[in-house]
C-alpha cells in the first residue's frame, strides 16, 4: 500500500489524542462561556482546518451564538510554510459591526495569516475581537499576536490530523499528530 493510501502509517507520533482535544475543548469552552457571561457572541471560523475545532468548541459554549465562516488561501509558499500574503476566497455572510467576535483558529504558526485576519476584521469594527486557537507552535511567530484562548502549545513540526491538511488529506484523523518528513519529501 502506498503512503498516502494509509492515513494513519503516514504519521509517526501522536501529539494529542481524541480525549485530550476533547477535554481542552471543554475546558475552552467553559472559560469563554463565562469570560463572555450570558452575552451574545459571534463565532468567526477560518475553513478549511478549523472546522472540527469550531464544530466541537460551539457545542461547549452556553451562550447566545452566532457564527459565521470565512476561507482564505496564501499566495506562493509551499505546502508546508506560508508566505502571509492571504487572499479572501469566502468573506463573513454578516455584519460584524458591533458584535463581540471570536476568531476561532486551528493553528498558529508565523502568525502573518492571523495578523492579516484580525486587521481585517478590526475594520468591520466589532464591539471587541479575541482570539482562540487550539494549537499554537510559538516558535515559529514572525508577527506577535495577543492569544485570549490557547489550547495546547505545539514543537516546530508539522502536524495533521483534526482538521489540519497536507495536501487536503489527514483531516479527517481524530488526533493531531505529526507527519513523517518522507511524506512531503516523497512528494518532492
Ligand atoms: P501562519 O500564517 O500562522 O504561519 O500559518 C497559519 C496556517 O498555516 C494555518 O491556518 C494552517 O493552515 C497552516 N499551518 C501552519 N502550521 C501547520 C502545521 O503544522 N500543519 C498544518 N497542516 N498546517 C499548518
């Protein structure tokens, strides 16, 4: 079988497991329900690697919510680094203006995808703006960015799994975990 027909063989180890994304889950998601205390809040998601995450954190959250999703896409890069120039290929359906927002992430790397996407949704002029991300690998930040909500701190590697791609495959894995090098060397 070749490697990218088995999903699990292509990665080595496991950094978080189904119960531990969703204990933090939880635990995120009691902190914003009552740093937040019965007001209405708008979640803003960025597809495609944030979906599972949203979808869970939402189910955590006992408050009013709103949620709306945007996809966005890096020019040049490679598949593995970003270049932080972001183009917008799906923008919010509604206003923001006036809303407190959360903007729920997957993973923080560089930061430069972020940094585009909080200037950006400062000038829809929201009541206030936060931000949650699950992973974040501090290592690697180019651009320094004001976290509210962490959900694990993550080593300089390149992960999977949970929403998180190489080549749009591995989402659908239930845990996080880290992609053998000769994965994406293969792939030249
Ligand atoms: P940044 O702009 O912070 O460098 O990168 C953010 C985006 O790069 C993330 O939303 C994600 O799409 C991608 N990314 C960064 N690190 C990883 C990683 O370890 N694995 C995967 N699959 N994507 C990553």
């Amino acid at each position: 079988m070749s490697r990218t027909a088995d999903l699990h063989a292509d990665v080595g180890e496991v950094l978080l497991t189904e119960d531990d994304i969703r204990a933090k889950t939880a635990e995120l998601g009691r902190r914003i329900t009552a740093d937040y205390a019965g007001r209405p809040l708008t979640l803003v998601s960025v597809l495609k690697g944030s979906l599972p995450f949203m979808a869970d954190l939402m189910r955590q959250i006992d408050l009013p919510l709103r949620i709306d999703l945007m996809e966005v896409s890096s020019y040049g890069g490679t598949a593995t680094e970003t270049s932080g120039l972001v183009r917008i290929i799906k923008d919010l359906s509604a206003s923001i203006s006036g809303e407190d927002v959360l903007l729920v992430e997957d993973i923080i790397d560089t930061g430069l995808t972020l940094n585009y996407l909080v200037r950006y949704l400062r000038g829809k002029n929201p009541a206030s703006l936060r931000i949650c991300t699950l992973l974040d690998k501090p290592a690697r930040r180019l651009v320094d960015i004001p976290v509210d909500y962490r959900g694990f701190e993550i080593p300089d590697q390149f992960v999977v799994g949970y929403g998180l791609d190489y080549s749009e495959r591995y989402r659908n894995l239930r845990f996080v975990g880290v992609l053998r090098p000769e994965v994406y060397s293969e792939a030249g």
